[in-house]
C-alpha cells in the first residue's frame, strides 16, 4: 500500500516539474473565469434587452393613454344640478314652483300670499327640518354674477352657468363670496335668512333655476345634467309644430282625396256623355 502511494506521489512529483504543467494550469483557470464572465454578460444583456422591451410596452401604452385620459375628464365636466345644501342636512320644500301643467294641489303649493294678494313662485323655499339656520351651498359651478339686495326677497346671489343655465339664491343672511368670483359645485355662497316674501316660512333659500332666462321647475331637474334643463316653452313649441305638420299632412290628404273624386266625376260624366252620343246616331240611323 505504502509502495503505491508513494509511486503516485512521485508521478505528481514528476508532472508538476514539467515546464509546461503551470502555464497549462494558469490557462485552465483563465478559460473558466472567461467562460464565466462571458456567461455573466450575457445573463446582464438578455435583463437589459428585457428591460428595454419593457420599456418600449409602456412608452406604447402610454402614447395611447392621454387620449383616454382627455376623454375622461369631458365626461366629468357635465355637472348634474344639486340641491343648494348639505348633503347630509334634512331639509323640506314648503314652497314649490308654479307649473302650469300641474295638478291644482300642487299648484296651489306654488302660491305665494302678500299683501292680500296671489303670486306665482318662480322658484322653491327650502327650510331646515330643525327651524335652524343652514348653510347655501353653490348648486352648479358656475361664475358669480351679480349680488343685490331686493326689499321683497332679501338678499340675492346670481350664478352663471354652462347651458344658458342660472341659478338664482334669494333670502339670504350672510354673503361668503364676491360678485366675479368663480366658484365650485358645493361651495357655501352664504346662510339662511328671512324675506319679507316667504315670512311666513321663516329661515329659508328661495331658490330659482332658468334656462335662458326662463324659469324651470328646479324639482324636475336635480340630479340631472345640466344638458337636460330644458325650457318647458321650447317643449310647447316642439308639440305645436308637431300638431301644425299632423294637421298640414291631413290636409293634404284631404285635398288628394277630393281631386281624386272630382276625377271620377268627370270620367262618369264623359262616359254618359258618349252613351248619349251612340243613342242618338243610332236613331238617326
């Protein structure tokens, strides 16, 4: 055993006194550090071009995302019309607006009594279910147009709005903002107050909605895009021209019907005219 171990001693002994042993050894190592670090490279080159597909995905995705995102907000600037108060805070409308086409309950609901006298409410009176002061909140974004003050309705705010739309705010105590100022759905324009109008209604907003000018019933539009306030007028005039072309068609037809009898008369007329005519030739005959 001793003789074989120390023949396999002596052939190391031999090798490693060759000259060529330790270059051999040196180029072994540095094939496989190369082969290492070209291994390496390429693992970093295969994350990088990852890396830049990656890259080019998003910058893709995001050239097509601004068109999505302006579409977006288009959708969001249409404001719907709100009630000019707290979300959270009870309230009741005491006084409505005057439609000609409601019933007469409701109508009788949109009488005002002053003076001994009948008016019809342009808009409704909004009280507090706690008979308290309250907060008036902005119904529309809008621009702030015009503040006055009017012996029968207190005092008034008027806002501007996209649409032809404004809105007005009547009895009011306290004024929280400037006329030109422009505010935000939701922004307090002032407090509840009292009007020598509305005293029997004691703390309220007389609150009105017009389009072009017109009043409208703001009950039949809260909660509604701003789009669809419409004019109850334009309505009118719409089913009139609607009634004006159904009584144009009828009397067309009408007037086709009678030309078509008044032809048939005439052929009848022209038949018997030529019976006559055969009968008399054959009696002369």
């Amino acid at each position: 055993m001793e003789e074989k171990n120390n023949v396999s001693k002596n052939r190391w002994k031999r090798l490693i006194k060759k000259k060529w042993f330790f270059p051999a050894v040196y180029l072994g190592v540095a094939a496989l550090l190369l082969t290492g670090v070209l291994w390496y490279q390429n693992i970093v080159n295969q994350t990088n071009d990852f890396a830049e597909d990656m890259q080019e995905q998003f910058t893709e995705h995001n050239k097509t995302a601004p068109d999505d995102e302006e579409a977006t907000p288009v959708m969001q600037q249409q404001e719907v019309l709100k009630m000019p108060v707290a979300e959270d805070l009870q309230v009741e409308v005491v006084t409505k607006f005057y439609d000609y086409n409601a019933s007469e309950e409701e109508q009788e609901q949109g009488l005002i009594f002053y003076q001994n006298k009948f008016s019809q409410s342009k808009g409704i009176d909004i009280v507090s279910t706690s008979n308290e002061t309250f907060e008036v909140k902005a119904a529309l974004s809008g621009k702030v147009v015009e503040i006055d003050q009017d012996p029968l309705l207190g005092n008034i705010v008027k806002l501007e709005h996209e649409e032809g739309i404004s809105t007005y705010y009547a009895s009011l105590d306290d004024i929280m903002i400037e006329e030109g100022s422009n505010i935000a759905q939701g922004q307090t324009i002032g407090t509840a107050g009292v009007n020598a109008l509305g005293e029997d209604n004691g703390i309220h907003v007389h609150f009105q909605v017009r389009k072009d000018g017109t009043p409208v019933n703001p009950e039949n539009f809260i909660n509604q895009p701003i789009n669809k306030i419409v004019n109850p007028q334009t309505g009118e005039e719409d089913d009139s021209e609607q009634v004006d072309e159904a009584e144009e068609e009828n009397t067309d037809l009408d007037q086709d019907e009678d030309s078509d009898e008044n032809t048939s008369e005439q052929e009848d007329q022209q038949h018997e005219e030529a019976d006559e005519t055969e009968e008399q030739e054959e009696e002369n005959a």
